[in-house]
C-alpha cells in the first residue's frame, strides 16, 4: 500500500467543514435502486443508470455539500455499473461535490489494504472523498484504510450506530471493559482524530439519526458525523439537533436519499427538495461561522 505523493491541505474533516460553511448540512444518496430507475421512466440497465446520476449532479451541485452513492447499485451491473459510478465521481469532483462512497467495506490485512487502494489512492477510478467501512473484525484491521485516509487527505466513514434493528444488539452489547461496542468504538475514533493533530480529523462515523444517545460525547469525536435516518426512516430536524447538538458545527451530515429521489426524474424537483430538507436543517444546525 503506498500514499499518493505528497497531498497537502486539508484533511477530510477539514474539507467537509469547509463545504457545509458553503452550502448548509447535508449528504443525499444517489441509490439507483430498480424501484427509483422504473419509478424514474428508465431502464435497468447501464444507460439507465448514467442517465440517473446525470440528473442527480445537476440537481445537487451548488445545492448540497455531499453526495453518498450507494455502491452496491452500481455493482450488480458489473463492470458497466462500475464505470458509471466512476464517472459520477469524476463529474462530483469537476462540481466540487464532495463523494462518500457507500461500499461498507472491511476486512484483514492485505485484503484491507486492498480495499484502501480501490477506495483511497488517486490512481484508482473509483477513489472517492470517503469511504465507509464496517469495523466488526475490530476497528485496528481498518488501519490499512485508515492510514491511507489520512496521507492522502481522504476519509475514513466507520458504521458504529446503525438504526437497523439486526444490528442494534451487537453494537449495544456490553465489552468486558464495561462499555458498549458502539461507545468503545467512538472512543476509538475520537483516539485516533486526536493522534492526527487535525481540526477534524480523517476519521467519521455513522450514527443513525433515528437513535436516542448513547454515553459517549459525540461533542468529542473530533470528525465528521454522518446521520442516515432522516426523512423517508423517520427522523426530522429536531431530532438531528437533539442528538449531535454538542457536535462542532460543520461535522454533523444528515443524510437522506429517498425523500429528495422520488422527486425525479425532474432535475428542478429534485432540487427543489434537496433545498427544502436544508431549510429545515438550517433551522436547528448551527454552520460554521455561526451562519
């Protein structure tokens, strides 16, 4: 596993602070599910969805800060999917959209650094702002992924408090040490931010907005947040500013997907709802700069 060659600037913390300040707080997913390609008049196929990420960049640039395809809708085209999703990396970065790609990868070793390269280095088509990633085979098997984040001024987006019932009861269980996995994983991630020296460090998490708190202090992670759950899961504006009301301002990302989608194929709809969700998080959600 090698770094690109000497990035600078700022890390991936830093950078999404930078764009929120710009446009207000909030990541909306490009999930070209079969169900929004037909609801959308396309087909299911590679045109389809080109076609479908098209409209999604021209109704969210300069409206919103993030954008988080969901890899998997992209794979299960194969390889023509894959180049899709490439390009709409490619078009994200020449808008000055910032790009979590949603693959939730994990895994040991080489193969872990494997997965850094793919989702991390520049010499990758498909290397995105941030990654997320699943850290049950323990949060130190994601160093490889996490090392190349920092160098190459990327980020890490580790799922510690996801609101699907299956997992609530692994991420709550109780560890030896006498604090839930979720919380010793935050802790973890706060660990690791405060070791790089950064503002806001490489290193985000996922923690569902759906949730009630959990002991840890998110006000301490010392990364970006990213909050699925609002809109079309349940979760409003209130409940974004109940929960990480202590997280500095810029770090926190609601995230919704199929409440702004099914406003397409319309690309003025879409952006239409994409600006209204923001108005009703700009209400409770301080911005950097207190704007």
């Amino acid at each position: 596993m090698v770094a690109d060659a000497e990035v600078p600037g700022a890390s991936f913390g830093e950078r999404v602070v930078e764009a929120v300040a710009a446009t207000g707080p909030l990541c909306v997913g490009v999930d070209p599910s079969r169900a929004l390609l037909e609801g959308w008049g396309l087909g299911d196929d590679a045109p389809g969805l080109r076609e479908f990420a098209q409209r999604c960049l021209d109704a969210l640039a300069g409206v919103v800060p993030v954008i988080k395809p969901q890899v998997a809708f992209f794979e299960r085209h194969g390889a023509a999917g894959l180049q899709v999703l490439a390009e709409l990396m490619a078009g994200a970065r020449e808008r000055r959209l910032l790009v979590i790609a949603d693959a939730k990868r994990a895994d040991i070793g080489s193969t872990s650094a494997a997965y850094a390269e793919a989702w991390l280095s520049a010499r990758s088509d498909l290397a995105a702002d941030a990654v997320t990633a699943v850290p049950y085979l323990g949060l130190g098997a994601l160093a490889p992924m996490a090392e190349l984040a920092v160098a190459n001024r990327r980020g890490l987006v580790v799922v510690v408090r996801s609101s699907n019932p299956e997992g609530r009861p692994i991420q709550e269980a109780v560890t030896s040490l006498g604090e839930s996995v979720e919380d010793l994983l935050l802790g973890q991630v706060a660990a690791a931010n405060a070791a790089e020296g950064r503002s806001v460090g490489s290193i985000g998490v996922v923690v569902g907005a759906t949730l009630e708190p959990s002991r840890f202090d998110l006000g301490t992670l010392g990364g970006v947040v990213l909050a699925p759950g609002v809109g079309a899961q349940g979760a409003g504006a209130s409940d974004v500013a109940r929960l990480f009301g202590r997280c500095a301002p810029g770090t926190v990302l609601p995230s919704v997907s199929r409440s702004v989608l099914v406003n397409g194929p319309d690309v003025g709809r879409l952006r239409a709802a994409a600006r209204t969700t923001l108005d009703e998080l700009a209400q409770v959600i301080v911005r950097p700069g207190g704007r």
